[in-house]
C-alpha cells in the first residue's frame, strides 16, 4: 500500500503539462484543392528529427496549385538541392503563425521574378533569402506556388509547417485541418519490448521482444527494466503509416508515462533519439520507450512518474501493465501486457573508459587524437573510451570513437595528427567515417599536420586522401533540342559535389540541382538562350576537396 501512495504523489507533481490550445484555433485556408491525403504527420519519428508538418499527397503528380493560408508576407524563401528543396515561409502576424510550404516545383510569379532575378544576381541556384513585412505581401487564399517533388522529398506531395511566430516551435497542424480529412482507424500496435537496465528479462541481460500473437506470454524480469512499444498510426483507404500523436503506460492501473507529441523547438528536435531504443533505431526498427535521460530535453513533451521512466522489478509478483495510444481523432488503442516478477541473480555492469559527464565540458588528447565536447553533448553522463588501429591506405590512424550505440545532441572536435603527410596539396586530405566497407566524408581542415572537423556520430573515423575529380556526363543529349533542356549527371566518388557552374555560350544560366537524382538541368529559355543556331554549354563541377572536372558539349537549338 505504502508503494501505491508514493506513485500516486509522483504522479501528481508530474501532472500532464500543457502543450498549446486547441481551442478557438484561427481557420486556414486549405493549401490545395483537392481532397486531403496525407503521407506524413506531424511528430513523425524520423533519422534524427521530429518530421515539422504534415505531408499532403498531390495524387502522384506535380504542378499543383498551392494556397496561401491567411493574409501576411513572404518572410523567406529557400532554394536548395536538398531538404524542402524550394520552400515559401510566409508570416501571418494577425494570427502569430507562421506557415512553410516545402519540396515545391516553382514559386508564384511574383516571388519567381524577385527569386529568379537575385539568382541570376549571385549566380547561384541555391539560395536562401528573407524578406520585410512590405516586400512580398500576400493575400489568404493567393496562389503562392505550385506542388513538386524537391530537395530531400521521396516523392510528389505537400510539405507543410504550423510554426509559433513567437518561438519558432513546429506546431501540429492537424487541429487546423482536421475537419478537412478524415480518420476512423485506430493505431496499430505491432510489437512489445522490455530492456534490462540494470536488470535481466526472461533469464537474459538482453531485450525481449512479444509481437501480438505472442503478447499472452509474460516477460520474465528482476531488477531494473525499461518498457517499449513498436506501433504507429493508421489512416483510412491508405497504406501509409504515421506517428502516434498520444501514448501512455500505466502499470498496476496507474499512470506512469505519458507523451504526447503536438509541439517541438527544434532546437531539441534531435532529441527524437532519446524517445527510442537507440541501438534498435540504428537497426531501423522504431521501439518507443519509457526511459528518460537525466539531461530530459523533452520535459514539454514527456511526463513520467518513475525515476528515468524505469521500473524496478523488485517484487515476486505479476505487474500488469497497459500502453494505449491515441490519434488527434481519438481513436485508441490498447495493449496489455504482464511482467512476472522472478527473482535472478544481477550480472554487475562492466564500466569501461572515461566517465563524461554530461552537463560539463569533456575532452580527450591521446595517441594522435584530439577531442572536444561542449556541455550537453550527451543526453547522460557515458564512459568515453578511444579504440585506435592502423590500416592500410590511411594518412592516419582508425580511430573507434565511442560507442556507436551511444546518441549524440551535438557535434564536437575532432583533430587527428597524420601519420604520413605525404600530400603536396594539403586540401586533398579528407576525414572518412568508416562503417563496414561504406566511408563517409566530413568537410575537414588541414593544419600542420593535422586534419580537423566536426562530427555529431560517434564511429571509426581516419583521414584519407580524395584526388579524384567528380564524373560529369551529358544526359540524353540527342533530346536536348526537342526537350528544351540541358541536362548532366554528376557524381563524386568520396568528398561530395561543393559547386558547380554552367554556362552557354559564354553567359552563366541557371542550371537547377536534384541532389537525390545527382542531376544538373537547365531548361532553354530564347530571353537568354537564342534559337535557331548552334551553342556551346560548359560545365565546371567540383568537390569538397578541390579536384573539378570541365566538360565542354555542344548542341544546335
């Protein structure tokens, strides 16, 4: 009895706090007229960030007709070859929002023009500028762009934020559309996880797993143990899979854990790594967890009862324990489960390396490595430890850095000496991150006789030499005519692609970049390019480290 008050005070002082109204909510104008479908919501769990808004299907297709949500002013604007690709914010200070309008084909005419002609003005295609309230004014329901497929998207759809003017905080816009799209189905629950933590499951130190036809059977636990759910939302007459928006574990009929997901800063939108089973995340598998890091960046988001969301298994007993889930339309689900107590002998946790702490500034200077972390750089205080080897064909020695398994919030210093510094051009150096036979390039920084960069993952890394110059190739030239478009395919073998330039006949023009389809196009326009006659393009690309190739083609138009 003695147990269950203490759980109930707990659970009071960590009461549910509030996110943002839902009440009185200004209306917005629909972003696209058609029906609304959506491939995405809001709070999404996703590579390292919470997914900002809500994705809209546009039916396969691009060119939609997009719709400005209330009266204000188009305070920025984006261009790039990856993330929203080309993307509207637009300030409504009557309502304190702001909304963003992601992966778009084109801009309205009167952005175009003004956009078009500062890129012309740099000779630059990415771009990223920001506008006074008198600029760029425009009207609810204006047609502000059109519907794509740019930047980072997996395919045509609507991107869509709901940001606090105020704060900047991504807020869920489901509540402003919702009676626009339609949900019946519940959440889909698809597996149950408990993790030892100082504990052991079902006579192991290693995480047990029940999928639902297994649910019946009780996890076997002593100790310290963190409960996890695999589960996502549903939607009616698609295949797609969503965020749970609401998600609450009670054990013996109590409320311990509770989150809900309707607000983030994306200053902790990082975070999204401590709401799961890291190791399992890197695996791709999703598990939701109760467990809550001392640094607990999410306070807003997450309320919990227990101490770091843990239970102690101390008692020789069944805990009956409970998830439910909910959508913004309330549609639920429930799971319960049993943990058994069973008393078992605590193998000790073998600590190893140097304790971090994580609130404080940490750094390592050893064997030919040099690290620095600023405070919270960790969720928690960890034990730090450097692994160092030789393999062939580095400048330097391979350095395990930390545990792989361990979530970083932010990047840190990383400096190793060359072990050869054979390299007359200083700037071919490059520092790889080694993963199997993969390697992945970080921009680096050459100073007598040391690499240097930032990093935000821990993981083998060593320094290696990129002297090898970007492919650059015509596509389909012999339809460059009849298509009105130029176009190259681009590709690097290690540092990445850092800029490029094309030009016809002696003048810069806008050669557009698709990151995900390493494609450079330009679409022929007789203002620039004139007709009838024969053109000579060239294109220069270079890498991060310095190595470029020129190609030079020629066509009739």
């Amino acid at each position: 009895m003695e147990r269950k008050i203490v759980l109930i005070i707990l659970i009071g002082l960590f009461s549910v706090k509030a996110s943002y109204s839902t009440e009185k909510l200004p209306s917005l104008h629909k972003p696209l007229n058609i029906p609304l479908v959506l491939s995405g919501n809001f709070g999404e769990l996703r590579s390292n960030h919470f997914h900002s808004g809500l994705d809209f299907k546009t039916q396969g297709k691009t060119g939609f007709k997009i719709y400005c949500a209330e009266d204000g002013y188009v305070s920025r604007v984006l261009v790039s070859p990856w993330g929203f690709g080309r993307a509207v914010y637009v300030t409504h200070p009557s309502i304190g929002l702001v909304t963003v309008y992601g992966h778009l084909q084109s801009f309205g005419s009167k952005i175009d023009k003004i956009i078009k002609a500062e890129q012309y003005k740099r000779e630059s295609f990415s771009i990223d500028m920001e506008f006074k309230p008198n600029e760029i004014p425009v009207k609810r329901g204006e047609v502000i762009a059109f519907s794509g497929n740019a930047g980072s998207s997996g395919g045509p759809h609507l991107h869509m934020d709901v940001r606090d003017l105020e704060t900047g905080d991504a807020l869920d816009p489901m509540p402003y559309f919702k009676g626009l799209i339609t949900d019946n189905v519940k959440p889909d629950v698809r597996t149950i996880a408990l993790y030892p933590h100082d504990g052991v499951v079902d006579d192991t130190i290693v995480a047990s797993y029940r999928t639902m036809a297994q649910i019946a059977t009780p996890f076997t636990a002593w100790g310290k143990v963190v409960p996890g759910i695999k589960a996502y939302d549903k939607m009616p007459n698609v295949s797609n899979i969503y965020g749970v928006k609401y998600l609450t574990l009670k054990v013996d009929g109590e409320e311990v854990y509770h989150r809900v997901i309707d607000r983030f800063s994306f200053d902790v939108s990082r975070a999204v790594n401590t709401l799961v089973n890291y190791p399992d995340r890197l695996k791709n598998s999703w598990v939701m967890t109760t467990y809550v890091p001392e640094s607990n960046m999410l306070s807003d988001m997450v309320n919990v009862s227990l101490p770091n969301g843990v239970i102690d298994i101390d008692e020789e007993r069944d805990y009956n324990c409970q998830y439910i889930l909910s959508d913004e339309y309330g549609n639920k689900s429930s799971v319960k489960f049993i943990i058994r107590g069973k008393r078992s002998e605590i193998p000790q946790k073998k600590r190893e390396g140097i304790l971090f702490r994580y609130s404080g500034e940490n750094s390592y200077n050893m064997n030919g490595l040099s690290l620095k972390f600023a405070p919270n750089t960790f969720y928690e205080d960890i034990f730090f430890e450097v692994k160092t080897s030789t393999l062939d064909n580095y400048n330097s020695d391979v350095h395990k850095i930390g545990d792989t398994n361990v979530p970083l919030h932010k990047s840190f210093d990383v400096k190793i000496s060359l072990t050869n510094d054979n390299q007359a051009d200083k700037s071919k150096y490059c520092i790889v991150r080694i993963n199997g036979k993969r390697r992945t390039a970080v921009a680096t920084k050459y100073e007598e006789g040391k690499v240097s960069t930032r990093i935000n993952q821990f993981g083998r890394y060593a320094v290696t030499i990129d002297d090898t110059a970007p492919k650059v190739l015509p596509r389909n030239k012999k339809r460059w005519a009849r298509n009105g478009r130029v176009e190259f395919k681009i590709s690097d073998n290690l540092s990445g692609i850092e800029t490029y330039r094309g030009v016809i006949d002696g003048k810069w023009v806008m050669f557009e970049y698709d990151g995900k389809n390493a494609l450079l196009s330009y679409k022929l326009e007789p203002s620039r390019v004139k007709k009838g006659k024969s053109h000579k393009v060239k294109m220069v690309v270079t890498d991060a480290c310095g190595n470029k190739t020129t190609i030079t083609e020629t066509f009739t138009w």
